[in-house]
C-alpha cells in the first residue's frame, strides 16, 4: 500500500467514529441510516457491518446514547462525544499547521 493510499483507509475506514460522530452532531439518526450517509457525505463507503460495531462502541463509551423509537434505534451524540470530537478536531488542526509551516 503506498503512504497516501494508507494515510487514507486511516483517516477514513479505521477511524469511522469521527464521520459518525460528525453526522450525529447535525441530526439524530437511526443506524441503518449512516453507512449511506457516511458515504454520501464523506466520499467512501464503510463496511456492511462496521458502522453498527463502531456505533454500539461508542454507545457502551459513553459517546452515544440512543432511544427506541417504536421497532428501531435513534442515535444521538452526547457531551461526552462531543467532546471527543473536539479532540480530534484540534489533533488534526494541529498536524495541518504544522505541515504548512513545512510546506
């Protein structure tokens, strides 16, 4: 896999948590709703199943909390997740900085 094919998969399908947790910051959703989601907003499609462990981890950590509304799920992102994106947002922030001071 050359560098940027690998910095991609990630950026993107190993850290799926950060496109869910930004989709659940504009609206609650049900979970079979976010793979299309997922890959109408950001461009690449996630795994069959993927979306549904990651989402389910992020629930026992406290990132999510969801509701049953009549048969399915609602999903949505807490302070707690909120937070953690914010992380990631300055993680990020910072390694673009300091690639423009290189570049």
């Amino acid at each position: 896999m050359l560098p940027f094919e690998h910095l991609q998969k990630t950026n993107t399908k190993d850290n799926l948590w950060i496109y869910i947790l930004l989709i659940l910051c504009k609206k609650d959703v049900y979970g079979w709703e976010l793979p299309a989601m997922i890959e109408a907003e950001y461009d690449f499609k996630p795994g069959k199943i993927t979306p549904y462990r990651v989402l389910y981890r992020l629930e026992a950590d406290g990132f999510v909390e969801s509701k049953a509304d009549q048969r399915r799920r609602v999903y949505k992102i807490t302070k707690k997740g909120i937070e953690e994106l914010q992380k990631a947002q300055n993680f990020y922030q910072g390694i673009l900085s300091k690639m423009d001071q290189n570049g």
